[in-house]
C-alpha cells in the first residue's frame, strides 16, 4: 500500500489512513476532465454534473430528476427498435424486443404466440439429431438424445441396453485411471484410485490406507498442532471458527453460534449494523422487499403475502381471482398435471379420469382397450388371482362352484406333491378339460 500511496504526487502527508483516503479521491477526482478545483466537496459535485451533462436528452429540472433521467435514458436508448410514447410502454417495448429478437425462427403474431414458438424453438432445436414430426414425438426424441448421447462409448443396441451402459459408465468413467476388465475389477480400481489421490500414503494393506486418508484430511490444517486423533479434529474445528474475523470469544458453543449468525447476515448487502436483533430483523425486511406484489400491511402480513406470492407464482395456469380461488387453482393444476393421460373437460371428468388410470396401471397384465376392457381385465385378474390361491391352500369354505368356474386348458392346477404328503386337503381326482361333463357335474349337483 505504501507503494500505491508513493505513486501519487499529490498526496499530502498525514497518517497513512487520511493518506490512503486521499489516493481514492484523487483517483475518481482525476478522470473527470472539467474539474475546475476547490476544496473536496465542490469538485466531488463538479463529477456530478459533468455525468448529467454528458446526456443530450436531459430535460433540465433539479438534479435529482436529471439523475434520474440519466439512468432511464441509458436504458432505452440501448434498444433501437423503441418507438416512443411514455416511459412505462418504452420499457415494456424493451423487455418484448430483448427476449424475441434473439430468436431467429419467430415468425411473427401476437406476443403470446412468439413467446409459445421462442419456449419450443429453444428446447427443440438445442438437439441435432431430432428428425421432425410432430411436437410429441420430437419432445420424446430429445429426452431420449440428451441422456444417451451424453456419453460416448454407448456401443449400440436398443434403447434398454444403452441405459444400463449409460448407468455403468458414469460411475466408472469418471476415475481416469481404470484399465478396464469385468465391472468388478473396475469398481475395486475405482476405490484404489480413491486412496492413490493422497500423496501421503505409505502402502500397507487397504485398511490401513484409508485410515491414513483420513489422518491426511485433518494435515491440510496448518494450525493443528499434534496430539491424538481426537485432539486434532477438535482443532480442526477450532480453526474454521478463528477464520471469522467478528467472533467475539466466549466459550466454543457461543462461538459456532457467531460463525453462523455472521454468515446468515452478511450475505445481506442492506444491513446497516446494530445489535443482532436489528440486523435479523432487517434481513426479513429486505427478503419482503424483494416481492413487488406485497401490498404493505403489519411485518406477519407482508411475510405471509410473500409465502402465498412463492406457491401461487410457481404455477403458471392460476387465473387470478381472490386467494381462496388460486389456491384450488393451484391444488388442481398440481394433481392434474402429473396424470399425463387426463384428456381434459370439466374438473369432475379429470378426477375421476385420476381415479381409474391409478387404479389400471397398478395391474400390469392389462392388454389395453377401451376403459371398460380394461376394468374388466382388472376385475377378472383380480377374481382369479383369489381363485387360484384358493384352491391350492384347500381352504374348507371354497364352494365347488367356485373351484371349477375358470377350469384352464390344462384343467384345474394339481396339488404338488408336497401338498400331497402334508395331506393338506384330501386329494380327488381332477377333471379333464376336454370332459365338459366332468367339468359341470359338480356345478349341476
């Protein structure tokens, strides 16, 4: 610092704080041309308005409205496609044209229907390899591409193997030094690698590796001075406290407690200082004042403003309405959306559209169809899935009618012969499924 102080020729002695106040000034002071001197404050004012003059369009008023022209106009007038009228329809012209104009293939329409074609455009043609059709088949494409393309020594086949090879070869490929062989061999090298990453290993068998690999952690610590292993991490822990430079002191419980109020708070550029209750409660107040829809009230107001404007903005469908009314909006469109074959209509229809597709698609066996085949599939796999265990555990109370109602082409399952010697139900002989009449004759008793 002494040499940045010696480099400036107007400093003018003092202690080496007033000096080095005096670099700074001099240094923002300096780079405007038209300063004409004067004490501090008069040429600091000068900087001013050499800035404000500097713009062309500066209409003239007091200096804050010409400071606060200065700012609009450097933004506007960054766009050339801004065609006038009051300020607020300028901006918006300027936030439409920056989105829009960085698509190449919008091809005009409302604003609504760019910003649809902008969404698909930048997903769709992101993949190369997309071969076009419809908007369906090319989303599923590009799923399909990012995953497996990703990798390079996916050797082919189809889509379940390159998967399973994908899976592999992310945990594998990312130690540089696996020679390869069978995934066994590669896993183990992969550990080994692990250890070989710290220099301080002395050899010995794996155990004792890895236990040195720990020790070495705790060595990256330059104040830890020796001792047992639990000594030196108690150290460790004590050194990441001594790198806050606003821990008071006090006990180690008090401290750990500063370390993290410090970082909670000085990630907050607006807090002004004061006791720790000062600061935390203006932390919530710059995090309220962060959502422009809070519409002022007492603090437990805003705050719950600010947690309903989080949920409800999320969702991109709620129409407005009260609150009451977006929340079911939102509550909806959650549990509709996740059911990919909702056709759509009134929200009674969709609910119970819900409530059948779970229901089938927890039954793997069912073949397709319309819905009605399908339950019925549902129902009949249910029936005789109870039929069949049923019969084989001889349960007593099972009617006759209900043992041959499904007989299959093998007719009914036989007992094992395990079932046999643990005389588990008394053994009768079983009808043929080509005899029709053995097959009704219990039935028609």
């Amino acid at each position: 610092m002494d040499q940045e102080i010696s480099r400036h020729t107007d400093v003018t002695g003092g202690d080496k704080a007033d000096m080095e106040s005096e670099v700074s000034d001099e240094a923002e002071i300096s780079r405007h041309t038209d300063v004409t001197g004067g004490d501090k404050a008069d040429m600091e004012s000068e900087v001013s308005d050499e800035a404000i003059s500097r713009h062309i369009d500066v209409t003239g008023g007091d200096k804050a409205d010409m400071e606060s022209e200065v700012s609009d106009e450097a933004e506007i007038s960054r766009h050339t496609d801004v065609t006038g009228g009051d300020k607020a329809d300028m901006e918006s012209e300027v936030s439409d044209e920056a989105e829009i104009s960085r698509h190449t293939n919008v091809t005009g329409g409302d604003k609504a229907d760019m910003e649809s074609e902008i969404s698909d455009e930048a997903d769709i043609s992101r993949h190369t390899d997309v071969t076009g059709g419809d908007k369906a088949d090319m989303e599923s494409e590009v799923s399909d591409e990012a995953e497996i393309s990703r990798h390079t020594d996916v050797t082919g086949g189809d889509k379940a193997d390159m998967e399973s090879e994908v899976s592999d070869e992310a945990e594998i490929s990312r130690h540089t030094n696996v020679t390869g062989g069978d995934k066994a061999d590669m896993e183990s090298e992969v550990s080994d690698e692990e250890i070989s990453r710290h220099t301080d290993v002395t050899g010995g068998d794996k155990a004792d590796m890895e236990s040195e690999v720990s020790d070495e952690a705790i060595s990256r610590h330059i104040d830890v001075t020796g001792g047992d292993k639990a000594d030196m991490e108690s150290e460790v822990s004590d050194e990441a406290i001594s790198r806050h430079i606003d821990v008071t002191g006090g006990d180690k419980a008090d401290m750990e407690s500063e370390v993290s109020d410090e970082a909670e708070i000085s990630r907050h550029t607006d807090v002004t200082g004061g006791d720790k209750a000062d600061m935390e409660s203006e932390v919530s107040d710059e995090a309220i004042s962060r959502h422009t829809d809070v519409t002022g009230g007492d603090k437990a107001d805003m705050e719950s403003e600010v947690s309903d404007e989080a949920e409800i903005s999320r969702h991109t469908d709620v129409t407005g309405g009260d609150k009451a009314d977006m929340e079911s909006e939102v509550s909806d469109e959650a549990g509709i959306s996740r059911h990919t074959d909702v056709i759509g209509g009134d929200k009674a229809d969709m609910e119970s559209e819900f409530s059948d597709e779970e229901e089938i698609s927890r039954h793997t066996d069912v073949t397709g169809g319309d819905k009605a085949d399908m339950e019925s599939e549902v129902s009949d796999e249910e029936v005789s899935t109870k039929k069949e265990r049923h019969y084989r555990l001889g349960e007593d109370n099972l009617e006759d009618t209900l043992e041959y109602e499904f007989p299959t082409a093998a007719g009914l399952m036989p007992l094992t012969e395990r079932e046999k010697d643990e005389d588990m139900i008394p053994i009768t002989p079983q009808p043929s499924a080509l005899d029709p009449v053995a097959i009704l004759e219990p039935v028609m008793r």
